[in-house]
C-alpha cells in the first residue's frame, strides 16, 4: 500500500515533525510505502511530487491548520485528524488510513 | 447539526493558519522593541538618531503589522491566493482604527468567504482570468473596506478598547486567577487545542498592551517540560526508565527554548500522574507571578524572557515554584502510588 500525508501545527516547530516521525514508524511497521510532507514554520519540506499523490492508495492530513496547496489532492481519499492525535497514537490513525484505502 | 460542527472545525483551522503565520512576526517585532528599550531607555521611542531608535523603529513597525498579517493569512485559509491582498488591505485600516486583534480576525473571515464566495461565480473561461486577477481582489477591498469603515468598524473598536481597558486595569485577585486559568489551560494538552486557544487571547492581549496576560501565557509554555526534567533528576532510576531520563534531557532542551511538547513522551507513558502535576505546577508558577506584578513585553517564553522582564528576580522566582512544584508533585505522585504501577505492569 502507498500512502502519502501532510502534517501542519500551529507553531510549526513541534507537532508537525512528530505527526511526521510518527507516520513513518507506524506505516513502516505494516510494510506500507509513505512518504510525508511537512508544512512547519521552515514552510514546506520533503514536498510530494504531483506523480506521488496520484499514485497514492490514501493521503493522510494530520493538520491544525488548513493545507497547503490542497488542490493537488481533489479526487483522492483523505483521512484528516489532528496532529495531537497522531502524536499520541500514530497506530490508530495508521489503520484508519488503510481502511480507507480499501473502502470499508 | 454536522455541517454546522465540521464548518465550525474550520473556522478553527482558519484562525490557527492564521496564528502559525503571525508568530515569527510577533517574536521579531517583540524582540526588537524590547532590546532597543532595554538597552536605549524610555527615549528610543521618539527618535531615529540612534541604533537603538531604530531597532525600536523595526521593531514597532512589526508590532503594527500583527492586525493585517492575522487578518491576511485567515483570509488566505480559507480563500487562497485570492483573500491575501485585500485582506492586507483592510486588515491595515483595521489596525489603523484601532480595532485590534478582534478586528483583524473578524476581517479576515470576511474578505475569506467573500473571496471564495466570488471564487465560484462562474464565468466565461476567457474571463477566468480577469476574475482572479481584477474582480475579486477589487471587489473584496471594496465591500469588507467600506463595510469595516462605515459599519462594523465602530462597534468593534468600542469591543477592543474595553477589553484592553479590562486588561489592562486587571490588578490583585482577578490578575492572579487569570495568569493562574492560562497557565493551566496552556499545561493541560500540552500545545494542543486549549493550549491554543490560550495561545491566542494571549496575543489578543499582548496586541492590545494587556501584557499581564500575554506574560503569564507565555511563561507558561517552558513550565511542564522544565519541571519533568528536573523531576527526572531528582526520581532518577527509581521513579523513571532509561528512556525517560533521556526524554528529560530532552525536555530541558525543548523548556529553554519553548516548546511545551517536550513534555507529551511523560504524559503519554503516565498521563493520569503527569498531567495533574503539570496543570498544577504551571498555574501556580503563573499565578505567583500574577501576584509579582511582574511582565515582559516581549513574545519570548518563559526562560528566554527573563531578561526582558520588569523584575528579573521575581519573574525567575516564579518560573522557580512552578518547575519544582510541577516536579515534586510528579515525583510525589508516581512514589505515593507506586504500588498501583507494579500492578498496572
């Protein structure tokens, strides 16, 4: 499975690296290929490539704010949570994702 | 009711881009004013001769640029590209008229849906252009412009200047008890929503000179992780695991430079001991310094403000009971009730 994910926090300089590393060590546990863009206070980093997102099973937004250039997900599946929650349980949202993906 | 709760959610979003983008203006422009008065005195104010009456002129400018930029960057949340410039626009009489922080939120909620609203008129593909490039950067300034100056222009500056007359004249018991509910609402998620939401009337008030609120807010952030640091120093091994005396490190890192999240690896391991402890330890620490009187008029947290506070003894005196309260108190609790954690394991 292909996931991609943007995590935003408010300050941008704790939250959204944590959502992110957090993402990663959950998705890598189940074997599932993610790549997540960080849109903290140094702006957008690791940016997703309009070719990553289409191949994307699912996106995952774990965001306070509202996402940057969000028009390069329309037609996708999102998931989209808080970035507390995926902090304190990043397992979770990784599931959520990947019922998503397969529709149930 | 779930589309009024999911628009609401939004909204929430909105203000928060808002405030992402306006904190590196803020801590700029607090700095730099409070160096050029701290090192210039009281005279820097009315002058450009000196280094230090420019610094103060940097500084103020930025200061003045809080209003259009939260004003600005909520429009640009909720519209895009096309909500910036008007929302700068009037977000700058806004902040002319003196209706601060209120004002500019109100703006840019305004000129954000009108934008959108505008955004989705649709219109001949080769006028596409002229849409987002004339029509709606026209039409927004116009009407939120002359709705602001004519209609709600007045009756939020009425709002704005109570408020800060309330804040600032807030003196004994109600300022105590205020920096006491901010320090505990900024402790109990640790940076998440309600500490936000502190976060926010805190720089309503830091905007509108109310600086006992922005201070006891701000002191507030450093508190938790400072205090579980120092609790893991006095615990060590037998109240805390290996990888938590490393997370205390780290806590003490993230306590200077003002990252409260520091503390959420302790919450997450033990949240029904930790949690309580940090509520507890950070509204006292700021109700002692309600009680001191003491502010600074920076937007620096906690231990990089202390020189920048009006009393620097009793600013750090404050910080002081709050990390060790917060600490004995997390400690006290793991020890108390460290039977129901062998059983817990």
């Amino acid at each position: 499975m292909k996931i991609v994910g943007v995590t935003a926090c408010i300050a941008g300089i704790a939250h959204t690296y944590m959502a992110a590393a957090n993402l990663k060590k959950f998705a890598k546990k189940e074997n599932y290929d993610i790549k997540v863009e960080t849109q903290g206070a140094m702006g957008i980093e690791n940016e997703l490539s309009q070719a990553e997102i289409d191949a994307a099973d699912v996106v995952i937004f774990a965001v306070d704010t509202t996402v940057q250039n969000e028009e390069r997900f329309t037609s996708k599946k999102i998931l989209e949570v808080g970035t507390s929650k995926v902090v304190k349980d990043g397992r979770e949202t990784i599931e959520a994702a990947a019922r998503l993906a397969k529709g149930e | 009711m779930a589309g009024f709760k999911t628009e609401m959610k939004k909204l929430a979003a909105y203000f928060q881009t808002g405030v992402s983008y306006m904190i590196p203006l803020v801590t700029a422009a607090g700095l730099l004013t409070s160096i050029a008065v701290i090192f210039g005195g009281n005279g820097v104010w009315n002058e450009t001769s000196t280094i230090w009456g420019n610094i103060r002129l940097l500084g103020q400018t930025g200061l003045n640029f809080i209003v259009p930029m939260i004003a600005a960057y909520i429009a640009f949340a909720i519209a895009d590209r096309p909500g910036l410039a008007p929302a700068f626009i009037v977000g700058l009489i806004a902040a002319n008229m003196g209706t601060g922080f209120l004002g500019g939120m109100l703006v840019g909620i305004l000129v954000g849906y009108l934008a959108k609203w505008l955004k989705k008129i649709p219109l001949p593909a080769n006028l596409q252009s002229v849409k987002s490039l004339i029509i709606i950067p026209f039409l927004a300034t116009l009407i939120i412009g002359l709705l602001l100056i004519y209609v709600i222009g007045a009756p939020i500056q009425v709002m704005t200047t109570f408020l800060t007359a309330w804040l600032k004249g807030m003196s004994g018991a109600n300022a105590i008890l205020m920096a006491g509910v901010l320090g505990a609402m900024m402790a109990v998620d640790m940076g998440g929503p309600i500490n936000k939401i502190a976060y926010a009337f805190g720089m309503a008030a830091f905007t509108s000179g109310g600086y006992q609120a922005s201070t006891a807010m701000l002191m507030a952030i450093g508190i938790p992780p400072l205090g579980m640091f120092v609790a893991t120093l006095l615990g060590g091994k037998k109240l805390y695991s290996e990888q938590e005396i490393e997370s205390g490190r780290s806590a003490l890192v993230m306590g200077i430079v003002g990252i409260t999240e520091g503390t959420i690896p302790f919450a997450v391991a033990d949240p029904i001991r930790v949690i309580p402890s940090i509520i507890v330890g950070t509204s006292l620490g700021c109700a002692v310094n309600g009680a001191f009187g003491t502010y600074q008029k920076t937007a620096l947290s906690t231990v990089m403000a202390i020189p920048f506070s009006s009393n620097w003894i009793l600013y750090t005196i404050a910080i002081l009971v709050g990390v060790f309260t917060v600490a004995l108190l997390a400690n006290f609790l793991k020890k108390f009730t460290k039977k129901n954690i062998d059983v817990e394991r």
